[in-house]
C-alpha cells in the first residue's frame, strides 16, 4: 500500500543557459536528466521581462534535438559549421530571481551549492556562489550613469553567506507544519486534487491506476510563508507565468546538523534559524517593530530531532522545537550620532492602545497557537533609565492586551534581569533558567510524530505526566511559543534560547525512547555537541545583525570560561561597534534593495540620497491605511476560535487554497524521496557523502581512552573530552588528522618519556617491522640515563610464563624476555604487567585463539601436541557464519532452497536465451519503467 501523500521534489535541480544573440534559453533538469523543461528568455527588449515557458516536459533525446534545431538557425550563414550560434554561458543549480535597477533586467542563477542537512531525505543545501547575467543584448541596452553604484549596492548582500534552499523540503515552514499537511485525510487532498490534464501524454496512466488499485500517491507542495523567504520580490515577476518548479524559494539565518551516536544508533540533531524579511536590516538601524507589527531581528529558531537509521517521514520517528526571538514589540529607536557605546533609548510614538504589539501577537497567534510566553531578559533595575524604559512599557502593552483575551489564552509574561543575576556571586544564572525553561516546555509541549512509547505508559514519569501541548493519537503538537528577546536580541537571548532548547532536547530523546529520563546533564557529549550548535547558530545571528560574534557565551555564564576569553570578549565588542558605527549603513541599503523596499525610478530621489529608511518600512507615513482594528477585539475572529491550535495548521477552506496537490503514480520521480536521495543512477563515494562529513558525538566529543563508557549522556571531566584535544577550531583539522594516524596504534607512552619526535619514527619503524610479525609492535623508549639510546621492544611474551606458554602453543613464535628495567614501560603502553602470570580465563583465551590459528593453516591435528594446562581451557567452537567450514582457505557451501534454486537456473537459461514467462506483476513493473523513463 503506497504512503497516502508525499512532497512533491521540484523537477528543476539542474540548469544550463544557452545564449543566442536575440533569447537566452533556460534549461532545466530533475538530478536524473530524465525530465526536462525550458524557458525563453526575450534579449532584444531594453527595459521589460518577456519569459516564455510553454510548460512541456521534454526528454533527453528531444531537448537535444531541440537545441540542434536551435544552433542550427542561428550560426550566420547556412551549412557553416565552423561557427556556432548556441553558446553555453553558465550551468546552474537554481534561480534566485530577476532583478532591475535603471537598465534592464538581470537574472542570479545559483552556481555552487553544498550539502548542510538531510531531514527525512531530504537535502538542505547553502548557497556557495552565484552569477548575475545581465539579459538584454549589448545592441538594445539603454545604459545609465547610476546602474553600477545599484549593482555594487545589490551585490553587496552576500548571497554565499548563510542563505539556503532545498528542492523538496518547505524550509519557510516548521517540520510540525510540513508534517501535519502530509497527514491530511485522503477524503480532503482528493477533493482538492487538481483536474488539469497531465503536462504529458501517457499510455499506461489508466492501466497503471488500475494494476495499483487505484491507490496513488497525493503529491503535495504547500505555499512558502513568505515572512522568511529573502526572495520573494525577485520571483515575484514570473510567479503567474511560469510552472512551479522554476520557483525556488530561500531563506536567510543559519542551517546547522549533527550526529548523535547512542551505541552505534545515529540521531540527527538539526537547528534551523530562520531570519524574518520583514522589517529586516542593523541593529541599531532598526529597532522597535513597523506600524504592520514585524519587529527587527525576529528569527524563528527550531530544533529537529530524528531516527537517521528510519529516513520515511511516515516510517521515521521526527520531534522538533520551535521558539522565536525578536526586538520588543514597541514603537522605540536609538540614536547613532552621538557616537556613543550605548545610544539612549527613545519611544517614537506613543502608543495607549499597544496597537503595534497586537497586530506582532495576532501573527504569533495564527502561526504558533496559544500560549504565548514571553521572556525578558533586559534590565529592571539601573542608576540611569536606560533598558528598563522598554520593560515598563511592555508590561504595560501585555496587561492591556491580556485584558480582551479568553483566560485560558492570555499572554505569559516572564520578565528576569539577566545581568544582575550574572553579576551575583550567590546565584547560578542557568540554574534559574533551567527552572524556567521547564516551566515553559510543560507550557508548550512539542512536536513529535509517533504515539507515547509503550514503556512511558508503563513506568511514567512526574515531569511527563505534566507536559502540556496537544495530544492527538500519531504523536504530539506543540501549541504555542516561547518568545525571547533582550535589548540587542544577541548574547544573552542565544543563552536563555539554548537552556530550553537543553530542556525540550530531553524531552525529544525521551519520547524517541533514548534516554530513561527527560534530563540532560551539562559536561555530557550530547549536551556538548548541542551547545556548539547554538553557539554557532548565535555567531551567525549575531554577524548578520550585529556585526560580529557572540561576545557572551554559554561559558561565560557558567563561570567557566578561560582567561583568553576576556580578550576575545574585547575583541568582539570592539569589532560590533566599528560595524555599527560605519558599515551599517551600507548593509542597510544593500537589504532594502534586496528586498524590495526600496525601488529605483528615474526622477526620483536615489537610495544614497535619501535621509532616512523610515518611510520605506513604515507604509501609514505614506498613505491613510483603510482598515483600522478593533482597540478591545484586537486578534483575528477565525484565529481565536481555533485556540490553542495555530489556525495555520488547521484544516479550513482558507488553509487548503494553499496546497497544490496532484495524484501520482508511485513510481513518479516527482515524489520518489528514495531515489532522490539514494540516487542508484550515479557513482558515489564515500569520501563525499554527507553523513561522514558532519560533526559526529562520537569522533569529535567522546573520549578516546578505552573502557571509558561510551554513552552520550555521560558526565565527563573536561580533561576527558575529545574537545580537550581538539581544541578551537582552527586546529581541528590537524587533530582529526592525528586521529586518523594514530587510528591503530596503542595508547603513546606519558609526554616524559616520549621525545617530541617519536610519532613519526615510530611509525616508518612499524612498516619495516611489518614483514617480520604483524603482531610486533615496535616502541620507541627513552632511558633516564641516557637520551640518546633508543631500544625496540617487542611487544609479545615479555615474562618468562609467557616465553613457557609459547613452547607449548606451536602458532605463536616469542623472542627472548627484555631486562627488568624495560617492563614497567611496558605496563604503560599495554595497561598489564607482563611479569605477573595469567590468570585461567586469560589464558583460556588465549588457547581457543591458537586453536583457531591451527585450524585456519590447516595443520594436522596429530601433530599438535599441547600441554596439559591448554588443553584444559579449550573448547569446541561453533562456526557463527552460515558455512559449516569457514577459514580463510575454504569454505563449504550452505544448503540453498528450492526457490533460489528456481530463481538461479531461470538466470543461467536467460543468458542462454531461453526466457521465462512473464507474470502479471513483473508486466506491470516493466510498464511502470517504460512510462517513468521514456514518456
């Protein structure tokens, strides 16, 4: 029975521009070049955009005879084939937009992309690099003196910098939303399949239905939430004329993946940041919200987990996390001129009825459900009013609003200086917030797609029994949101945000059946790979709005960071205020460019000319708006009555106008995520693949000493961690390399008495002792008396019991014993005493290991004669394969059933040509591969 829906994966993932002098011809192809699609592109018009796609699906055979048709009519003279008049100008990945300044139109393809995450199979990709093509030809260009300081001005936005896309997976949506459309009942996605007739004539679509029962697969692409999409406007002129899969949608933040090895099971840890377009821009060039309720720097931040051994969003086990930050919801700026480290807060507007603050909540309303949480974090008290001009007013903004809302859905209000309890040497700052993060994801609740486990319900505990959010009967959903902010939005917002990321972690393994408990420990290897994401996810935040990385840590709030820290903390600090005092305004112009806000038009006043943005982002300066809200019913009547469901998510006439679904068959590349994925139809290679690459529990976190317990969730001293060797990231290069060398060998002896080059040494040693015994080990030792004398010890049967056994034992071939004073060195690199005996079960061991050499060089077993100690400790060994003889000589051949058997001679008659009959299913199998390949 085929899965009921399934994304639909854009047929548009590779592209190649040919240009002629008069169109540029856009062609586009699914990874597997089996379907393809093109657009004309018109050059001979100046100013305007004339796109073409005639929306046919061609195949590979007729996309080169298209393009031999073309090359054709246009080379200069007929039959001239020296000349072509087809030119490749560039392949691509994507189409980021069309964009025009004063001129004429550009197109940015994307260039270079790399793998940043897999969700489900699905690949998240970044964007290394892209190109600007301009369209029209060199003989129609119009051209004007200010279209290159608009083209530096454009480009200034650096696309290579933590924008991403993917060609299959909605990233403008949470995974719960993604999720919850694909488990819509079957009676609504057939009521709102789309009645167009196929883009392609196929012979098989009526028999193929039939042979499947009737039962295909609902493909479904839902309408991004163009609040994160960062190019929107650029694809706003083809949205109407073009098919969908041109449309690639992108958004701007931070994608980050992990792995989590729990004894050898891989769990994927995913943090996705998506930064709002919305108001977007500097931070002290924007502040405060807009007169539509979008506040600056809001990012919605959201943690995946998932069971990488299952990859099917309806097999596969999948929880995440959403909570947002974002500047507090007021009218309120600072002023820059002064040239001071901290501007004085001004309200610009004053605001009685928090009409600002409603329309940011109803947002949240309608996307997150009920409740919301806010948590403040700015500073209460102070000599000089400062921070607290906010907090004052915030308050006063929530208990009006809260007033008007059902009891049940009013605004959480958590206000907690931050500053003050870090300055105390009596209080623990992520104690406290560990009480509130608990508090909150009770609150909340998250996101999980499969039902509580079996040995919860058994043996439940307190803190999961009080765990809020819906529960419905595939899992849970996570109902409402926790909204961070400080004044900045930066260092201690990312603080606050990774303690309850900590908390719903727990949770999230807890549900998945990982962990006993829904606690996490801090100083374990999970918790320590967590807290790298977050910080990595805060540095990236805090460059794109603040101008440089964190200065405060989740180190420097523990107490725990080292002195150097200090001077890097300066460092940062100095380099946010050179960004904000000379930069900031160039980035700002370059994102209101990008973004749309700000259109060039001859006659009017340029970007560089104007005096402030204010206007731009503020549309009631310009215009009346004609609706006004209700100053009592201030949220959206259909939001409310859903509560504490997000009305986004429920199933109305208004949500499904947003779906685009379509019946496939399934064997449709279109909605096949495991070849998509897997891709059989191409060579892969270990050394590239993706979930080798990334940052993994075990390698880069888990102590390298053996017998130490290999669990994540382990408490380790910080002198036992693998990032003790690593050290910063800088130098992970060269230790992953060491690893790698050092992968092999035995634990090195203490730093006294190794010389500085003995790992090198030792290691051309080793290969030429490699022919004399596998099992040698050669170690360099360094004599108290004297430096410069190495000696070579071997290391096998250094005591004189050892050297007895070897004579009973014939496999094994022993040297002479060394001095006395060379074992204690050997207890340092071996962990035993070779001068004391073994014990019995060491040496039973030992005797069933030679009689599994003896068995493997095929000695007779009259000529072994063992002592009457080894025969008391061997057994008789039972063969484990499914061979009844297995060495490394030969092997007897199992029994095979009458059913391979059948299989095997009907393969051997084949190649003679003697060809079986073909059943019913094997017809319709070959049918459905002729239709998916050739039509």
């Amino acid at each position: 029975m085929p899965t009921a829906a399934a994304p639909i994966i854009s047929s548009v993932q590779k592209l190649v521009l040919y240009e002629t002098r008069a169109r540029y011809f856009l062609v586009g192809s699914n990874h597997a070049e089996t379907k393809y699609r093109v657009l004309k592109i018109d050059r001979t018009e100046p100013k305007d955009l004339v796109i073409i796609d005639d929306r046919h699906v061609y195949t590979q055979q007729e996309v080169r005879e298209l393009l031999g048709r073309l090359d054709l009519g246009n080379r200069t003279k007929m039959g001239q084939k020296g000349s072509s008049g087809l030119f490749q100008a560039v392949s691509a990945f994507g189409v980021v937009g069309f964009v025009r300044f004063l001129e004429g139109y550009y197109i940015v393809l994307i260039t270079k992309r790399r793998k940043m995450a897999d969700i489900g199979g699905h690949a998240i990709y970044k964007i290394e690099d892209t190109n600007m093509i301009y369209i029209p030809n060199d003989s129609v260009r119009i051209t004007h003196p200010d279209e290159a300081r608009y083209l530096r001005i454009f480009q200034n936005v650096d696309l290579s910098s933590n924008f991403y896309f993917s060609y299959s997976y909605d990233l403008s949506h949470s995974l719960q939303y993604n999720l919850t459309v694909l488990r819509m009942p079957l009676e609504m996605l057939k009521s709102e399949t789309t009645q167009t007739r196929q883009e392609s004539f196929d012979i098989f679509e009526d028999e193929g239905l039939i042979t499947q029962g009737g039962s295909g697969v609902f493909g479904i692409c839902s309408e991004p939430y163009m609040k994160y999409v960062w190019n929107g406007q650029l694809l706003d002129i083809i949205k109407n004329s073009v098919h969908r899969d041109w449309l690639l949608y992108i958004i701007h933040g931070f994608c980050g993946q992990s792995k989590l090895l729990i004894y050898g099971r891989p769990v994927y840890v995913t943090l996705i940041a998506r930064r709002s377009s919305k108001f977007a821009g500097t931070r002290f060039l924007k502040r405060g919200a807009n007169c539509e309720g979008d506040v600056a720097n809001e990012v919605e931040t959201e943690q995946i987990l998932c069971d990488a051994s299952v990859m099917s969003f309806t097999a596969g086990s999948y929880s995440s996390y959403v909570q947002v930050r974002g500047s507090v919801p007021l009218y309120w700026s600072q002023d820059i001129s002064t040239m001071m480290p901290k501007p004085p807060i001004t309200l610009d507007q004053a605001d009685p009825f928090a009409h600002v603050a409603a329309l940011h909540f109803d947002q949240m309303l309608q996307r997150f459900g009920s409740p919301i949480i806010i948590l403040n974090l700015v500073k209460e008290r102070e000599k000089r009013k400062h921070e607290r001009i906010l907090s004052e007013e915030l308050v006063a903004a929530v208990t009006y609003l809260n007033q008007f809302l059902p009891p049940e859905h009013t605004i959480v209000y958590i206000p907690w200086d931050m500053a003050k309890y870090t300055k105390s040497k009596l209080c623990n700052v992520l104690d406290r917030l560990n009480v509130i993060a608990e508090s909150v994801v009770k609150k909340t609740g998250f996101f999980v797609n499969r039902p509580d486990s079996y040995c919860s319900i058994l043996r439940p505990d307190e803190k999961w029994n009080e765990l809020g959010g819906c529960v419905i009967p595939t899992g849970r959903l996570q109902t409402g949101i926790l909204r961070t902010n400080c004044v900045d939005c930066l260092d201690r917002t990312n603080t606050a945000q990774f303690m309850v990321g900590k908390c719903a972690l727990a949770y999230q393994l807890y549900s998945l059946g990982l962990i006993d408990k829904p606690n996490l420990q801090f100083d374990t290897d999970a918790v320590r790979l967590f807290e790298e994401l977050y910080e990595d996810h805060g540095d990236t935040l805090s460059l794109q709005y603040g101008g440089s990385q964190l200065v405060h840590r989740v180190k420097t709030y523990r107490k725990i960071a080292p002195w150097t820290q200090h001077s890097k903390d300066i460092m940062q600090t100095l380099s946010r205020y050179y960004s904000n005092a000379f930069s900031d305004a160039d980035r700002q112009d370059s994102i209101n460019l990008f973004l749309g806000v700000f259109h060039p038009t001859d006659g009017k006043p340029h970007l560089w000319e104007l005096p402030t943005d204010f206007y731009l982002h503020h549309k009631n300066t310009m215009k009346l708006l004609s609706t006004r809200r209700s100053y009592t019913y201030w949220w959206t009547p259909e939001v409310i009555k859903h509560l504490p469901l997000p009305y986004d998510e429920v199933i109305c006439a208004a949500n499904l106008k947003k779906l685009i679904v379509k019946k496939f068959h399934r064997y449709e590349e279109e909605i096949d995520i495991h070849n998509e994925f897997f891709r059989p139809y191409e060579l892969s290679s270990f050394d590239d693949t993706f979930c080798l690459a990334m940052t993994s529990s075990a390698r880069d976190f888990m102590p390298k000493t053996v017998g130490i317990d290999p669990s994540p969730f382990t408490v380790r001293k910080p002198d036992e961690t693998g990032k003790s060797v690593l050290g910063n990231k800088a130098n992970r290069e060269e230790a992953i390399l060491q690893r790698k060398t050092a992968a092999s060998a035995p634990p090195p002896p203490s730093e006294e008495a190794v010389s500085s080059s003995s790992d090198d040494d030792s290691g051309t040693d080793r290969e030429e002792e490699g022919s004399v015994s596998q099992r040698s080990t050669p170690v360099k030792m360094t004599d108290t008396g004297d430096s410069a004398k190495v000696t070579e010890v071997l290391g096998k049967g250094s005591s004189y019991e050892s050297k007895k056994m070897s004579h009973c034992l014939t496999p094994c071939v022993v040297p002479e014993a060394p001095p006395k004073n060379m074992v204690q060195p050997m207890k340092e690199v071996y962990g035993i005493n070779l001068s004391d005996g073994l014990s019995e079960e060491d040496f039973s061991v030992y005797s069933r290991f030679v009689q599994l050499g003896q068995s493997q060089h095929k000695q007779d077993k009259s000529s072994q004669q063992l002592c009457s100690r080894c025969s008391v400790g061997v057994i008789k060994l039972t063969p484990i394969s499914a061979f009844s003889q297995d060495s490394i000589y030969e092997v007897q051949p199992p029994r095979v059933d009458r059913k391979s058997t059948e299989i095997f001679q009907a393969h051997i008659q084949a190649s003679q040509g003697i060809m079986q009959p073909l059943g019913k299913e094997d017809t319709s199998m070959y049918r459905e591969y002729i239709r998916n390949r050739y039509l």
